[in-house]
C-alpha cells in the first residue's frame, strides 16, 4: 500500500516546471495587442472585434469618407488666388457642418440598439447575472458604439489637409472643429444609449433618439450658419462643455437604471394604469384618443372587415403599451409650440418642413417591422398559411401605418390651417386655401411614400432594426441631398436651379419651398411641387406593387409545402 503511494506522492512533490515551459501566449504578442488586452473590459473588446472586423465597418468608413470628399469636390473654388483665402473658410464651415449632419444621422445607428438587442435577444438577465459590473458592461457597450464615430472623425483629416492648403484656416480653427465633433459623437452616442437602457424595443428606441438628436442637430446646424467663428477653439470649447456634461449626467442616470431590476413583462394598453402614468394619457373610448387607439371589439367581427387590419391595429400596435405613442405625442407638441412662431410670422414654409422632418421620424418607425417583425417571432410561416388572402394582409398592415402617421402628424399640423388666417404679402383667402391645400397634399403623400418604402425593405431584409437603418438613410439620402447639392452647386458654381430642376423632385423640402411663388424664385421653380408629388405616387405604387407580389408567391409557396 505504501509502495503504491510513493510515485504519487513523489510526483506531487515534483519541482514545477521552468518558467520557459510554460510561456503564456501574450509574450508573443506585439505591443499594441497588448495595450489592446490590457483593456478589462470584456463588453468592449467583443463588441470592437465583432465591429471592426465586419465588411460594414469598412464600407461605411468609404462612404463617410467618399461622401466629405464629394462635397469638397464640389464646392472647390475655382476664382482667382486672392479669393481663394475667402472661398478656403466658407469650403472650412460647409466641411464642419457636413460632418454635423453625418454625426446626427449615424450616431443613433450605433448606439439606440446597443442594450435593446440583448433584450430582445433574452440575453439581458444573463448579461447583468455575470461577474461583469453593470458599470462594465455600461462602458463597455458606449465605447463601442462611440470608438466607431471617433474613427471616422479623424479618417476625415486628410480631406481637411487638403482644405488648409488653401489657407485662410489656421490650427486653432481645426482644433475647435474637432473637439466639438468629438463632443457631438460622445454627445449623440450617450443619448441613443439611454434610449436604449430605457426602452425595451430598438425601433421605439432608434425613433425617439432621432427625435431628441436631430433637433439638437439642427441647432447646433443654425449657430455655425449665424457665427462665422463657431469653430474657433475658444467658441467651441463652451458647446463642447455642455454636451460633455450632458453626457455625464446621462450616463449616471443609465447606471442608476442598470442596477435595477428589468421587468420583461409588457403590458398591453388596456392593462396599463392610468393613476401611475405621468403627463399625456390615452384613454380608448373618448375623442380624439379613440381615432389613435380604438376602443376594444367585444363582439365578433363583421363581414368583409379587414382582420389583419383590426388586428394590427387593436392588438400589434397597443399590445406593449401606449408609451411610445405617448412620448412621441409629447415630443412633437413641445417642438411644434418652437416653430410655431414661423408660421405666424409668416414664413409658413418652415413650419411645414417641421411637418416634414417629423413624418419622417415616425413613418418608417411604424412601418419598418410590418414583416421582419413577424419574421424574428417565426408567425410568417403561420400566417402565410392562414386563410386570410395575401391582399388582405399587406393592406391591412399598410393602412394601420398610415392610419397612426396620419394621426400624428395631424395632431402636430392641425394649427397649420391658421394660416388661412393670416395675412402674407398680397395673398387672398382663396390664394392662401390653395396652399394649404398643396401642403397637406406634400404631407400626405410623403407619409405614403415613407410607409411604403418602409414595407418595401422590411419585406426584402431580415431583421428589423436593419429594415429601419436602411429606410431612414434612403429617405434622408432622397430628401436631404437634393437640396445640400443644390445650395453647394449654386453657391460656388454658376449653374442655375433650372439646370437640375429634376434632381430636386425627391426632396419635399424644395417642394415645399416651391408653393407659394416668391422674388427669389425662378420660374421654373413652380414645377418642383408636381413634379415631387407624382414621383411620391410612383414610387409607392411601385413599391407596394412588389410587396404584394412577393407575398403573394411567399403565400404560394408556403401553401405547396403545406
């Protein structure tokens, strides 16, 4: 027995192995790897070797990139040496303000789904259930979604270099330039991340931080127009402060929320408790709250009512609450009484482009997971094989959307027919009635166009957060760009707008601006408006066209297999 024992015990008493033997694989690492791994943040290096790795990253940066570099193309002067320093510091402002506008629009991108995705993957309880802290796992998530932004404000550095070479911009300029746009990325990634701890859904998360960011885009947009020394270090340093205590205060709040427990029960409209919600209240069976959210069928349905349509409108919209609803209600009614003050000063015009850009918010946020959504909870199948005709299901899904957009918007653009009532220049009430007219047709059509271009993606692509990303970049490549070029082309090149009346015919904006006939405009300037409204038209059907015919062989092949 003992005899037995000695080659264990002597082997337990073995010396341990030289240090050689046993090298640890970081020792063959170079130095950045291992500054990199020197990072204990779990959450971040995932989350940077799953981004960075991935085709999307590379080609976004080209785009972001390209896109710099087609605007300093454009707007490349082309007059004598001595106006070359005059011209240099206008190209210098249209860069900054370009990168301010890429900002707003790709920083909710990032960072509005990053804690909404582990929700709605179930991931979150075993996220917070790990050793990882909660401030960890909070760090982890807004560096990830904000390095990104980061490296991309200064991959534009060379784009900048090329501007300097012009002169009339000095270091200080480009130091203030940078160090706002630094505080815009922390700024705007720190915003879609609290929408993202405190909703549960990225489409209701992506659309309220669009809500809050492109206002806030657009000032920022303002004061570079109104003070040429916006970007100069000592002015920019104060926007900078604020956004980066803004950000500071954000970040202790979505901290506070972490450590608390996340309930992954929703609860319908109907189940929702009317003494515990705070502001706005929906109440179903009063005006005008039941032409949002009708009252509920207790009786069965009638004959030739669509079910897919009552459907969604009862149970898929109000099923997790009138939150959203609630908020966006809220959101549109603060910023409205702002722009307000447009209309009645006459310049009508802006007020509408408010319209606009909120249609364009909520849309596509109510339209995007017509399919996907059914799709990531495995009922397509289900209801492709129901006896509910394909017809049937995408038009009730298309007018539930356009019945909520409608409504909204609506609400916010009611006080628009005060301009009946108002005096401008030398417009008669019938003059005035026929603009109005005009707008609320621009309005609606352009809410068809979003819906059905919304369903369009939310058909061909598979998830939805991807659906909604690329319905919002479509609608603000359409809508935006027209109208940046236009003021690009016109302001360094001697084209005129007749040239490219055309191109102009995607953006509602021109179109709006096209309404009422004024001293500035030329007089081809009128057509803009028809010409947006008929491609609104056909675009929609176009668009509409494919979703019923696709779903209609899905619904065919679905059936063979069954």
């Amino acid at each position: 027995m003992s005899n037995a024992s000695a080659p264990a015990n002597a082997q337990a008493q073995q010396p341990p192995r030289e240090k050689e033997s046993l090298r640890s694989p970081r020792e063959d690492l170079s130095i950045t790897d291992r500054i990199f791994l020197a990072i204990e943040n779990p959450v971040l290096r995932r989350e940077l070797l799953t981004a960075l790795r991935s085709h999307k990253s590379f080609v976004l940066q080209f785009l972001y990139l390209a896109i710099l570099g087609a605007i300093v193309y454009l707007a490349w002067p082309e007059g004598l040496i001595a106006t070359k320093s005059e011209l240099a510091r206008k190209l210098f402002k249209i860069f900054g303000e370009s990168q301010l506008v890429l900002l707003s629009i790709m920083s909710p991108a990032f960072s509005a789904s990053a804690m909404t995705i582990e929700k709605e993957r179930r991931c979150m309880d075993l996220l917070l259930t790990s050793p990882i802290r909660p401030g960890t796992i909070l760090m982890g998530k807004y560096m990830s979604s904000v390095v990104y932004l980061f490296l991309l404000i200064l991959a534009s550095a060379p784009v900048i270099s090329v501007v300097c070479w012009m002169g009339g911009t000095g270091p200080t300029e480009i130091a203030g330039l940078y160090v706002l746009l630094m505080a815009v990325a922390a700024t705007f990634g720190m915003i879609g991340l609290t929408c993202s701890v405190f909703f549960h859904r990225s489409q209701t998360s992506l659309s309220i931080t669009y809500m809050i960011v492109l206002p806030l885009a657009l000032i920022l947009f303002i004061l570079a127009n109104a003070f040429d020394g916006f970007f100069l270090l000592e002015w920019a340093v104060w926007p900078a402060g604020a956004m980066i205590a803004l950000t500071i205060v954000l970040y202790n709040y979505c901290l506070v929320r972490l450590r608390q427990p996340f309930d992954p029960v929703f609860k319908a409209a109907e189940e929702e408790d009317v003494s515990t919600q705070t502001g706005l209240v929906l109440v179903r069976d009063r005006f005008p709250d039941n032409l949002l959210a009708p009252a509920n069928a207790n009786e069965l349905l009638p004959d030739g009512v669509n079910p897919m349509y009552q459907k969604e409108i009862r149970s898929e919209i109000f099923g997790r609450g009138t939150l959203f609803l609630r908020l966006i209600i809220q959101i549109s009614m603060f910023m409205s009484v702002v722009f307000l003050t447009a209309l009645f000063l006459g310049m009508e015009y802006i007020f509408v482009d408010f319209l606009v850009i909120f249609t364009m918010l909520i849309a596509p946020a109510f339209a995007c997971n017509t399919f996907t959504q059914e799709r990531e909870r495995g009922t397509l199948d289900l209801l492709l094989t129901t006896l509910i005709r394909p017809g049937q299901i995408v038009f009730g899904k298309f007018l539930s959307c356009i019945r909520l957009s409608l409504f909204l918007t609506g609400l916010v653009g009611v006080t628009l027919c005060f301009y009946l009532f108002i005096n401008a220049g030398n417009q008669t009430f019938l003059d005035r009635g026929l603009y109005l007219f005009i707008y609320f047709a621009i309005l609606f059509m352009t809410i068809v166009f979003e819906t059905s271009l919304a369903m369009f993606f939310s058909l061909i692509l598979q998830s939805t957060i991807r659906s909604m990303i690329t319905t919002y970049s479509v609608v603000l490549v359409l809508f935006a760009a027209p109208v940046a070029a236009r003021q690009l082309l016109m302001a360094f090149t001697q084209m005129k707008q007749s040239e490219f009346l055309y191109a102009l015919m995607t953006s509602p904006f021109q179109a709006v601006h096209s309404v009422v006939p004024k001293e500035a405009n030329s007089a081809d300037n009128s057509m803009v408006w028809p010409l947006y409204l008929g491609f609104c038209l056909l675009s929609s059907v176009l668009a509409m066209a494919y979703v019923f015919a696709r779903f209609e062989s899905a619904s065919l092949k679905a059936s063979n297999t069954k």
